[in-house]
C-alpha cells in the first residue's frame, strides 16, 4: 500500500498527552525563565543508549527572539498521560551546547517501555517513548539498523517506515548527517532539499547547522520519538574517507587542521544525538547487555585507531602490497581491540554483535573485471556496458568449468574492490575473528557466536566471515542506505549483472545474497535459536508518498544458533 504518515491510536494517545500536559504544565511544571517568551522545542525529542536501569533523553529548546540559557525539566512516565512518573530531574539547553540538551534518567526497570518529555514553565516538549534493556530472560530482541542518510539524496521514508514497526531499539551505523556543500553530492537536490548551510561544513557553527537540519525532517523526528538509537559515527559526520590523521574530503591547511575539524564535528555530534558522553569525546566503542541472549559491541573504524587508506594502485606495487599486508596495520587500533576483545570474553551472551560501520567479509575481484567498471565510469556508453557483461561472464565461466586458476593469474590478480572497508585492513579483521574464534572456544556451554552488522556501502548484503584460510568464525548482516545512492546510480543498466557476480559463490565464495539498487532498512531478530536479518526496502526517495515492498519482495535471511 502506498505510505504517508500515518497517525497510529498510541501516537494519538501520546499527542493527545502533550496538549492536556501543556494545559494543565502552570500548576505542575518547572518556572521558565525568558518572561514570556515562548520556548521552541524545533527538533522534537530523542531518546538513546539504553542501560537496563537507565536512558539518555535529549531535546534542542530556545527562547524565541532570545539568546540566553533555558532551564528544562524532564520527566519519565510509566505511562502516556504521566500519571505515574519515575524519574525526572532538571537540565539546562545552553549556548555551550547549541541549545541542545541531554539528561540521563536513572531509577528505570529494565526491560520495558516509558514515556518521556521536556518542559519550560507552560512550554512542553513532544512526548516520546522509549525502553530500557532486559536485564535478564528475554526471549527476543528487535533492532532497527539505518546507515547512510543523505538528506539532498531524498525524502527519508525509511525512518518513517521503521517507525511504524515492531523494533524495540534502533541502531545508526553511520553517515547521519553529509558534509558536502550543495550541489556536489548530489549535484542536484532531490526535491528542493539543498543542504543547509549551503557550503561544505568545517567549523562547530556549521556541523551544528547541518544536524538541525537533518534534525528537521518529520521522519527523522518521528524515528527518535519512537525508540531509543545507539548510534556510531561514519566519516561523513566529519568528511569523506576519514581516518585518524585526515580524510580523502580534507585538504590540509586550504580547509583549515583537520585536527581542529576532527573535534568540531565530534562535539557538534555530541550535542546533536542522545549518545551518552565520557570524559574523551573521541571514545565512542561502547558494549550493550541485552540480557543474556545478546551483547551489542559498538566500534569505532573511522577516528580512534584507522591507518589511511590504500587505493587499488597502491596494490600493483612491492611497497603498497607490503602496507596492506602488514601485520601491523590498524583499523581499530591496538586499545579499541583489546577492549573488544576483553568485552567479547566478559559477556555471557549466545549472540556476540558488532555494531560498526564497514563492510568486513572479504568482496574480491580480479584486476581485469574492476578495470571495466574503471572503463564505465570513464566512460558510460553501449560499448563499456558490453565489456562489463562480457568480462564477468567470461570470469564466472572460468570459475564454474575450471577454477580460479584458469582465470586469476600474476597478470590478473583477484584484489579488493573497496580497500575502505575491511578488506584493506586484512591482520586487523583477522585478528577480530581470531579473537572471536578463542573466546568462543573457552566457553563451549554458552554456544557463542558472531554477527557483525555493518553500514556504509549503501547496498545490503549477507555475507559468510572467514579467515583467510576459509574457515566460517560468523556471519554478516549490513544494512542498505536510508537516501544515498548504491550501484544503481552509477549502473543503472547492470544491477542484475553486478547482483549475479556477487552471489555467484563460485566467484565470490563469501557473499549469500546482496542487493545493489534498492533503499531501505535491516530489522534484526534474535532468539536463543537464530539471528534473522530481514532488508526491508521502499520503492523510492524522490517523494514523500512511497510504497513498501511486499513481504514476498523483501528478503530474510537466517543465521542459527
């Protein structure tokens, strides 16, 4: 059926708690400072990074035609009309802070739904709903998985979309907001949705600008009201292709110190998400406790610990092949390792999660293939569409009758296609595995295993994870992008091509399924006996009224205890 916003009986319920709330906040609710200047919560309300005994609430608040501090009461609800509140506290929206503001509410139970808002005086906030972690017996939990939400590529349906389903939590991979100026990605705004401020953003001022507009959209809003996210930045929430000491979108003193662009962003993403704040703002690897069904590890591939990337030339020389098979090579970095690798031992989960940003299974392909999409790009006419179709048929044909040593040769070598993900990190996504693969051994009785759930590529996919030796540690579950564009933009006419090549296990012995055209969102389900993802797409971006695919049209895919 075709989507629009749609106004449940629980969201009528909680609207209509707002409206008696603000009617009756003279007699109940904080003083406000400002006079009577009216409070604007412009951003809605957000709820993230769920303990089992407590959340994190945040909203934006600002006098209207003032520039001074507002005093916020928040309060936490067992139940929509807050009659019976459990926790509350004070906080303030500061011009430190862009008039955001955070509180975490303590003294919850664990394992259920509250309700939240905020209020100055007779100004009150929406009222959003959230939810703690089980602490303990849970029999399944539902995520939400979102990446890569560029709000000049599209509508953001998706989140819309999540909102009216069953997950319990929801989890952001990645690429939240998009530094680009207007007009460079995309060069043309999908319906009239130009980025604001319409320059790349570099400094605190313009991240702030870039969140508040993202913040802005109504679906984004009604995602945030709806659950709690645990959310870890990408690199375009700084720039694009970001690693420790730079980033491909950064020139270094044309563009100002990255250093400096590095910290504007963080603080800004700090202030803009409901992610609960430690003494380094640069830390966000952070492990969540589901009971004893699952434990969700956070990282952090982008800022903490990544060396710079490699590109595909670098691997046709002695030292680049020396680089990207250096044992010494980080993507993680040695401290976030061995905090993931003590939190993976520590837990006494069946499920051990990754929540990250990059794909991790190995996607290789020879030089010869890679150089025909090269030649496209270059390019895109009748001519190099054929070349593409013909060399990869001639590649899994040589697979299927011959093996890989009919077709990859020192000539042609089969190298990685994106040496931004995992694959141009090989000792570092070994030693994760490897990692797991131990830990897994010393406790038999639990039965552990590993799903890495991961974002960035803009186009879904399930996957095998193995050791370079081949042998299966876990499995891979990544999630499309909410808005921005995957391979049908750049192929329009070989998505059933590049689909086939990827799935053929043949050719690419890790990859069960993937899609490379279609924008959605990855709900996961676990219990005790299986890990289910389910790619829940939508048939367009370019308008606010979409349709959902079918259940039929979508895809599932399980991993079993």
């Amino acid at each position: 059926m075709t989507k629009q916003l749609l106004n449940t009986r629980r969201e009528f319920i909680i609207r209509a708690a707002s409206m008696s709330a603000a009617l009756s906040a003279g007699s109940v609710l904080s003083a406000c400072g400002g006079g009577e200047a009216m409070v604007q919560f412009n951003y809605g309300v957000a709820s993230g990074d769920p303990l089992a005994d407590r959340v994190m609430l945040w909203t934006h608040a600002k006098y209207e035609g003032l520039v001074v501090n507002v005093p916020l009461l928040y309060q936490v609800a067992s139940d929509a009309a807050f009659n019976n509140i459990v926790s509350s506290g004070s906080v303030v929206a500061s011009e430190a802070t862009g008039y955001t503001a955070k509180a975490d509410a303590v003294g919850l139970s664990a394992g259920l739904e509250y309700y939240f808002r905020f209020s100055c005086g007779r100004w009150v906030s929406a009222v959003g709903r959230t939810r703690t972690l089980p602490a303990s017996n849970v029999s399944e939990v539902k995520l939400a998985v979102f990446s890569c939400s560029n709000y000049a590529f599209g509508f953001f349906n998706v989140y819309g979309e999540a909102s009216n389903s069953d997950a319990q939590y929801a989890l952001h991979l990645g690429d939240y907001i998009y530094e680009y100026k207007d007009g460079e990605y995309p060069s043309t705004p999908i319906a009239g949705r130009n980025h604001v401020p319409s320059t790349e953003i570099y400094s605190l001022a313009d991240y702030r600008a870039r969140h508040a507009q993202y913040k802005s959209d109504v679906n984004l809003k009604r995602l945030h009201g709806r659950m709690p996210v645990i959310a870890v930045w990408d690199d375009h929430e700084i720039a694009n292709d970001a690693y420790m000491t730079g980033a491909e979108n950064h020139t270094e003193g044309a563009e100002g110190a990255f250093v400096n662009r590095k910290a504007a962003a963080i603080q800004a993403y700090h202030e803009w998400l409901p992610i609960r704040t430690g003494a380094d703002q640069s830390v966000i690897y952070r492990s969540f406790n589901f009971g004893t069904l699952l434990s969700l590890h956070m990282l952090d591939t982008r800022l903490v610990g990544r060396d710079k990337q490699l590109v595909q030339a670098d691997l046709s020389t002695a030292s680049g092949q020396a680089t990207w098979q250096s044992p010494g090579r980080q993507l993680l970095g040695t401290t976030q390792t061995s905090w993931l690798q003590n939190a993976m031992a520590a837990s006494s989960a069946r499920w051990q999660v990754l929540g990250q940003q990059v794909v991790m299974a190995s996607t290789w392909l020879p030089v010869s293939v890679q150089l025909k999409f090269q030649a496209y790009f270059a390019a895109p006419n009748a001519t190099t569409v054929t070349g593409i179709i013909n060399e990869v048929a001639a590649y899994k044909a040589a697979y299927t009758l011959n093996g890989a040593s009919a077709y990859i040769s020192a000539s042609n070598p089969a190298i990685p296609y994106n040496l931004d993900a995992w694959d141009g990190y090989l000792a570092a996504r070994e030693t994760v595995l490897q990692s797991f693969a131990s830990v897994a051994a010393l406790s038999p009785a639990i039965g552990k295993k590993l799903v890495v759930l991961s974002g960035d590529s803009h186009n879904a996919w399930h996957t095998n994870l193995t050791l370079l030796n081949g042998t299966k540690i876990g499995e891979e579950f990544a999630t499309t992008s909410v808005s921005a564009p995957g391979w049908e933009a750049y192929f329009p006419t070989l998505t059933s091509t590049i689909k086939s090549l990827f799935e053929d296990t043949n050719a690419i012995s890790r990859v069960q399924w993937m899609d490379p055209s279609r924008r959605g969102y990855l709900k996961m389900s676990f219990t005790s006996a299986a890990a289910k993802g389910e790619w829940i797409f939508i048939d367009t971006v370019s308008s606010g009224t979409y349709a959902v695919a079918s259940p039929a049209a979508s895809e599932v895919r399980s991993y079993l205890a």
